[in-house]
C-alpha cells in the first residue's frame, strides 16, 4: 500500500495548529508589546519562581501518593478473575465522564468547614479540621483528578507480563518479595513511568484546582499563565514567556523520565 | 402612630399608581402586537456575574423582555472582575456589542481607544439619567458610556461571631481573632483600596512608595486570610464558612434580606469607594445600533427598577427610583447617608508604570514575596544535569558492557 | 491477605465515588436557596427546571455539536494520516511522531494559550472573533494524535500482502481499501472516534482560550463556579453520567454474551 499522501493533509493541518502556535509562544516571549525584540519577559519570570517552586513541589507529592496509591490497585486489580477485572476498571474510568469541574466543585463541598465531612467529624465527636484552601487541599485535588492515569498504564502493563517469567522466577527460588523486588517491579517501569508524566504533566500545570480548592492564595503556574492572558494582569508576553519555562521545564522531565525507560525504543518515543 | 400609618398608606397608594400607570403603555401594547419579528440579530452582551434580573422567582427576565420587544436575540456572559475584563476585551479574541465596566476601566478603555462613541439619539432614555451621574470624570464629556448601577463597599460579617461596633473600620479585617475566617476581594484594585484607606491614602496614587507600603499591610494579612475571592465572596458569607468579607453593597442587602446572621456596614472610620458600572459599546461592534437599543432598554425606568430590584445595587435614575418600595429607597445600604458619599472616593484609571507596579505587587501578596531568579535558574539548571548525567552514566554502562 | 486487599480496593473506590454521589445526591435536594451541603428534602425539581433552562440547554448543544465535528473530522484526518506514514520513510516518520506527540506532551494550558494567539491574529485579520469555529479547530487538534495512536497499531498488526492480495483478485484500489483495509482496522477507527468524542466534551481548558463568546457545557459551568452551581448542573451530569453507566453495561454484557457463546461453540465440537 504505497500512500504516503494520505498524511499531507495531517502534516499540513498540525503545522498550522500546533506548530507554528508554539513558534508564535516563542515569538511573544521574546518581544514586547510593540514587537520589538526583548529578554524583559524572561528575566520577569524569575519573580515567579517561588510560584514554580511551590507547582513542581505539589506536581512532584501528588505524583508519589498517585503511584503509591495506584500501583498495590493496578497490581490487584490485575491479579483479580478475567470477569471483575473488566468491572474493576471500567469503574476506575467511570468517574472522568463526569464534568471534571463539578467533580472538584464537589470536593469543595466535602471540604468546606461547615462542609459534609466536617458535619461527619462533629457528629461522631472529632473536632473540626480546616481542609479547604490549603496546600493539602490542593494536592487531594491533583490526586483526586488524575489518579486513574496512573492506574491504568500501570495495570495494561501488568496485565500484558508473562506469567512464566514470574513461575520461572519463583521455580529459581525466589521468594514473593524478590519476586515482586526483582521481576514485576522492574517489567512494570514503562507502565510506571508513563503514568508518572500522565499524571505530572497536567498536575504541575493545572490553574482549576488550586483556584476551586487553595483559595486563590496557592498559586500554581497555571493561575499565572491564565492572570497573563485571560485574568487581572493582562500581558500576553510575560504569559508567553513564562509558558516557555514550562515547556522547557516539562521537556527535560520527560527527558530524564525516558531514561529509566529502558525498553526499545518505542515508535512514539520522542527524540530526547 | 396614625398619622404615620396614614402616611405610609398614602406614599404605598401613589407608588402602586406610578408603577400601573407606567407599565400601562408598554403592556397594552405587549398583548396587541405580541412579540416582535425575529430580527435574526444577535448581540453579546458582557456583564458582571449575577448582575441583571433573570426571571428567577417571578422576576423580570430582562434579556427575554428584550428579546420579546425587539426581536433581538441576546448571548449573554459575565466577567468576574474589570481586569479579566480588560483582558478578554484585548487579547482574547471576542467580540462584544454591549460591555458594563466600572468607571476607573470607562476611562482606561476610553484611552486606549477601545470604545464607541454612543448615539444618543437611539438611546432617548438617557434622559433619566439623574444630573450627578451625568458628564463624570471618567467619561467628562459623556459621549462613551451610560451608567447603569452605582454603589459603595462595606463589610458584611456574620452576627453570632463578630459584632457590629467592630465593622465601622477597615481594621476588622486584619484582626487575628478571626484568623481563617475573613475573605479578601480577588482583584488588586478594591483589595489594595481597603489597604490605602487604613494607611490614609488616595486609591489614586502614584507615589510607587505609597503602593509599597499598602502591599507590606496586605502581606501582614494574608496568614489571617481563608481566601481570595470574587462572586464566591456571596456564597460563603451564606453557608456560614466566612465570618468578614469585604463587598459591593448592592449584593450585601439581597444577602441580609435573606439570612437573618448576615450583617453589612458601611465604614464609617476611613472613607468608603463608591462606583459606577456602565454600559458602553466596544471598538468592532458590529451590531452597533442594536447594542444602542439594548442600552436604551436598560435606561428604561420600569426595566431599570425591576433590575435594581433584583440585583440590589444602587439606580443612577430617579424615576426608577420613584417605582421602588419605600423601605428600599429608604435602606442606608442601597442609598447611603451623604456624609459616607461626600467622603467616598472614586478610582481614577491609574497610569500605565503605575499599573505595572499593582500588578507585580499583587502578584508578590498572593505569593508571598518576589522570588529569586536564581532559584529559578538553578532548578531548571539541576533537572537539566540530572538528565545530562544518566545519559552519561547510560552511555558508559553500555560501552563497558561492549568491551 | 485477601481481607486486606478488599478493603484497601474498598477505599480507593470510595475516595473515587464520594465526591460524585454527592453530585448526583444533591442533584434531588429540594432546596430554594441552592445550598451545597444542607439536605433540606427529596424532589425532582431541578430536573423540570433544566429543560426549561435556555442557556443550559445552549451550551449543552454546542457541545454536543463540537463534539461530533471534532469526532468526525479528527477520526477520517487521523486514520488517513495513520495509513499515510505507515507507508513514510524511517526519518519522516520519526519527524511527523514527534510532531503528533507534541499536544499530548504538552501541558494543555500551553496548548490552549498557544492557539489562542495565533487564532486572535487570524481573526483580527479577517475581521471577525472566536467563536464556535476555532473552538472546532483547536478541538480537532487535540483529539487528532488518540486517533492516529488508536488506528496505528492496527495497521502494523495487519498483513501487508492482504491488500496487495485484493489488487490481484481484480479489485479497484479504493474498492480493496474499503472493503479489505477498513474491515481489519476498524476497532482501532472505533475506538479512536470514542476517545476524541469523550475527550472534546470534558474538554474545558483548551476551550477556555479558543471559545471568544461561545459557550459550551464546560464553559459554562465555570462561570457558574466563581458563584454556585445550580443543582440544574448536578441534575444534567447525573442524566449523563446514567447514560454512559447504561451504555457501558450494554456494551460489557454483550461481550460477556459473545464471549460464552465462543467458549460454548469451542467447547462443542
């Protein structure tokens, strides 16, 4: 099937969508309001740094407690009968048809002081906690939201594992620890380094959550980049400028991420 | 106690008279010529969130009515605060036919020649406009804008946790006592205003020292903060979970008519911000002429009272005034005394350094002081040596494994 | 062992459903006032009143609508591509797989703003906004790449010579496409469709800096968040969410179905 032309008219369409509007990112970080070339955008991040500080570092907490909690669930979810594996997962995605905003704004719900937890708490006579706009709250939030993406590489890798490799593994001698330390951990890396980005990537650059759950005083990134272009300090090229760091940030995390990778390379891979 | 009685019965009486005899013409006319033809026109319409009547409970439906009258249809959609305003207006591609800024973003648009000149031929019911409201300072000559709403900021607190003596300053608001449970606007001009009003300042400095110290007095309150927002601010004083919150007056009297624990002053320590929300047609309207209609409906008196009747702010027209109930007229929160107005001041669209200046501060108060370049720098220098170093690791494991 | 492993799935699915019973819980609250955590009584008002809510039922068909389109066009684009750089040199391809990996790497408010500024450019230059219209585009864009990810290895699945096989039995190139290509890849083309229609319509960040004055279900419901969301949201998201939950179930229990008639047609002869 010789048809290569079937793919111009996807090559044009995304040059003109994705590419040349990151090149149009590139542009406005470099220049100011009239056009003119300048550093001032990217010398102006460096006041948010704290800002980017505090996003890696929630990014970076949500991502652990996701893989803490998500991967004993993959691995039991896997190891369960064919017929409540199929139940079991398609109930861990059930929950993102609903609307992700409402899912959060319910959380609110549960938070609040006066919310349905605190009520819960006072009635069985624990004293009331302050959950909502806090860091914690935040974190919860990132958890919440982007849990099932570090479930599911997790489990289509474990799910796709030789199981003679693990009977052979124990026939050697292996104990279930070292069998666990030894062979379904290391196999399962591509699954775990795939839901770590998954769930990293929109953590560290989320702007809902923190405004619906930290009470607009834990800004992440994200709330700075929407302030720029659609919020209370219009400036587009500060915004730009300060996406860029982002991408460059995200960029080398993949590229470290894909070192630990280390199957062969994958057609979709990317070159870093 | 009769004569009172009496009184009150005859100023009901004639206020029922005014509002049948002017709803007369208009609803005769409704049920003879029912709704008018579709024009097929529609216009986008950006107001301020829960900021016109919509039909709930009985209500007037306002964006209905006009649709009902005129055959215009309306898209209608609100902004939170006039920056975000601003911002869509310049950088976010829309286009709007009728906007309603407050004054100090009248003047800001004004000047960057983002406004229409207004036809008032086709909006003859500026003529209700009251005198004072009319040529103001953001828009001297009057040729841009039409006002719709006015008002002054207060505090609301909750009854059972704070009392009332405490809410005649500012100061309540940065009292550690209610650490956690005080709300701070989330746009830097009115949370900066509150700040410059304790330390004596004009909202319309430019002296950057000036803004400095105001940043310093809002840092100090951030810890007592539960958080920074804008419509929310309603919800949260309702359910009991704020206790202090800092807002617009016309919201505050809906909210104290309903919950029987919400109180609202207006400070009478250091001076109050009185606004003007006003409508005006943005630069590449296409549908000028409709928006102009659209304008004219608002400056309806009868739809202009059962507007103000609904969101509760403060009408620039006193022949709507005349059709609301007397106790309204009468409530200090909608009409403040003159002696809080003679001292309340406006905002003036600051200068474009000075502007600058805000934004950065109010960047720094929500996040805590500016950060270092450095640190910045030396993260994205860290994970990119840690990359630089596994693939140097990588690369010798593999050629000791070659050999 | 198997105690513990229960409760602890237990928990996990709890964390995951709480705030969604809550929705669809509130979704009856027969209250005036709104109010998001006092129960005040069992009624279906909100319900009745959803339908008749204009700007609701508005914005829900917008969605829907580029939802579809964005369906539609990222699925034919999308497997058009997959074919087309099967059949690309090695270095092509590795280009044209980094290009299409790019949105998915990308964090999307990226994405979103980046699109936002070419699209305000374009408009200013023929004079008109955003709307609808670049909404459909930047949502095309970003469903593109599942596509092409979901029909890619379909193709390298399927034996090359099968379509060659067609040529020389006398069928037409397009006939032999259509009937001998399609029908091998045609789960990995469904489910594309599926992933770009469910993406598009939970879409809200992407949207948000492409919409101008267009609002979608997303959309509206965060200017609803900056006060309170009415109940109306809950009532609306829980007829959806019940939808999906039945379709599911019809979808798992015909392949239960399929699957014992197998086991039944193996086990027989």
């Amino acid at each position: 099937m010789k048809s290569k032309k079937a793919c111009y008219p996807y090559v044009v369409w995304m040059v003109l969508f994705v590419v040349v509007p990151m090149l149009m990112v590139v542009f406005f970080a470099f220049t100011d309001k009239s056009g003119n070339f300048t550093l001032q955008n990217l010398l102006g991040v460096g006041q948010y740094s704290n800002v980017f500080l505090r996003s890696i570092w929630l990014g970076a907490i949500a991502t652990v407690i996701c893989l803490v909690l998500g991967f004993p669930l993959a691995y039991l979810i896997a190891r369960t009968g064919r017929k409540s594996q199929s139940i079991m997962v398609m109930l861990i995605m059930l929950p993102m048809w609903m609307n992700f905003l409402l899912r959060t704004y319910a959380w609110m719900t549960l938070l609040e002081d006066n919310g349905i937890l605190n009520q819960l708490f006072e009635a069985i006579g624990l004293p009331k906690l302050q959950m909502i706009n806090t860091a914690g709250a935040v974190v919860l939030g990132m958890v919440y939201n982007y849990l099932p993406f570090m479930i599911l590489p997790i489990y289509s890798i474990l799910t796709k594992m030789d199981s003679s490799v693990i009977e052979a593994a124990q026939d050697l001698g292996a104990d279930r620890r070292q069998v666990f330390l030894k062979v379904t951990l290391p196999m399962s890396t591509p699954g775990i380094i795939s839901g770590v980005t998954m769930v990293f990537v929109p953590a560290v650059s989320t702007f809902i959550i923190s405004k619906m759950l930290g009470g607009g005083a834990n800004l992440l990134i994200g709330d700075l980049i929407d302030m720029q272009f659609l919020g209370s300090a219009y400036n587009p090229n500060l915004g730009s400028a300060i996406s860029l760091v982002l991408m460059v940030l995200i960029l080398i995390c993949m590229g470290i991420m894909n070192q630990f990778d280390d199957g062969e390379e994958s057609n979709g891979g990317l070159m870093i | 106690m009769g004569k009172n009685w009496i009184q009150k019965r005859i100023a009901f009486l004639f206020s029922a008279l005014m509002i049948a005899s002017l709803c007369m013409v208009p609803a005769s006319a409704e049920e003879d010529t029912e709704a008018a033809p579709d024009t097929g026109v529609t216009i986008n319409v950006y107001n301020w969130g829960e900021y016109i009547s919509n039909g709930v409970d009985g209500t007037l439906d306002v964006n209905a009515e006009f649709t009902k009258r005129t055959g215009i249809h309306v898209n209608y959609t609100t902004f939170d605060t006039n920056e975000s305003l601003y911002s869509k207006l310049s950088g976010g591609g829309a286009e709007y036919d009728v906007i309603i800024p407050s004054d100090y973003m009248v003047s800001k648009l004004i000047g960057e020649d983002m406004l229409e000149k207004l036809d008032f031929d086709k909006i003859p019911n500026f003529k209700y406009i009251d005198d004072q409201f009319r040529n103001p300072a953001y828009d001297p000559e009057n040729a841009y804008s039409v006002p719709y709403t006015w008002g002054v900021i207060g505090i609301f607190y909750n009854k059972n946790y704070v009392d009332a003596s405490e809410t005649t300053s500012w100061k309540v608001l940065w009292d550690p006592k209610y650490k956690g449970k005080i709300l701070m606007f989330d746009n830097p001009r009115d949370s900066f205003g509150i700040a410059q009003k304790i330390l004596g300042q004009s909202y319309n400095t430019t002296d950057a020292n000036d803004w400095q110290a105001a940043a310093n007095l809002l840092k100090q309150q951030k810890p007592l903060v539960q958080a920074y927002v804008m419509d929310q601010i309603f919800d949260k004083m309702d359910g009991g979970e704020a206790w202090l919150a800092p807002y617009y007056a016309g919201d505050a009297a809906t909210l104290v008519e309903n919950n029987p624990n919400i109180g609202f002053t207006i400070p009478t320590d250091e001076p109050t911000n009185s606004f003007v929300d006003a409508a005006c047609i943005p630069k590449g309207s296409s549908h000028k002429e409709e928006a102009e209609a659209y304008i004219n409906f608002l400056c309806d008196p009868e739809i202009a009272a059962a507007n103000v009747s609904y969101i509760g702010y403060s009408t620039p027209e006193s022949a709507a005034k005349e059709l609301l109930p007397e106790e309204t007229v009468e409530n200090p929160i909608y009409y403040p005394p003159r002696e809080i107005m003679d001292k309340a001041e406006v905002y003036v669209n600051l200068p474009e350094d000075t502007n600058m200046l805000l934004d950065t501060l109010w960047a720094e108060v929500k996040m805590g002081g500016p950060g270092e370049s450095a640190t910045l720098v030396a993260v994205l220098a860290a994970f990119l040596l840690l990359y630089i170093g596994i693939v140097i690791h990588k690369r010798r494991k593999r050629k000791r494994e070659l050999q | 062992m198997k105690v513990l492993s229960k409760i602890y799935c237990f928990f996990i699915y709890l964390f995951l459903y709480a705030p969604i019973v809550v929705l669809i819980v509130f979704s009856f609250n027969d209250s005036t006032t709104m109010s998001r955590s006092v129960w005040s009584g069992f009624s279906f008002k909100w319900y009745g009143q959803l339908f008749s809510d204009r700007l609701i039922m508005q914005a829900l068909g917008n969605t829907i609508l580029i939802a579809v389109v964005a369906a539609v066009v990222s699925t034919i684009l999308g497997t058009a591509a997959a074919i087309g750089i099967n059949s690309l040199k090695r270095w092509p391809r590795r280009l044209v797989m980094n290009i299409t990996n790019l949105p998915m790497v990308n964090p999307e408010i990226v994405t979103g703003v980046s699109m936002m500024l070419l699209f305000v450019i374009a408009v200013r230059a023929m004079n008109t906004s955003l709307g609808i219209g670049s909404i459909m585009i930047a949502h095309i864009t970003f469903c593109l790449p599942y596509v092409i990810l979901s029909v890619k290895p379909k193709l390298s699945q399927m034996d090359p010579n099968l379509y060659e096989a067609a040529l020389d039995l006398g069928y037409h190139p397009s006939q032999a496409f259509f009937k001998v290509v399609i029908p091998e890849i045609i789960p990995g083309i469904v489910t594309g469709m599926i992933m770009a229609f469910t993406l598009s319509i939970d879409d809200f960040i992407i949207s948000y800096f492409t919409s101008g004055t267009t609002q979608t279900l997303p959309i509206y419901i965060y200017s609803m968040t900056r006060k309170r969301i009415s109940p109306e949201i809950n009532a609306l998201s829980t007829l959806l969410f019940a939808i999906v939950l039945i379709l599911l179930l019809i979808v798992n229990l015909r392949k239960e179905k399929e699957n014992k008639e197998i086991l039944q047609d193996e086990e027989e002869p």
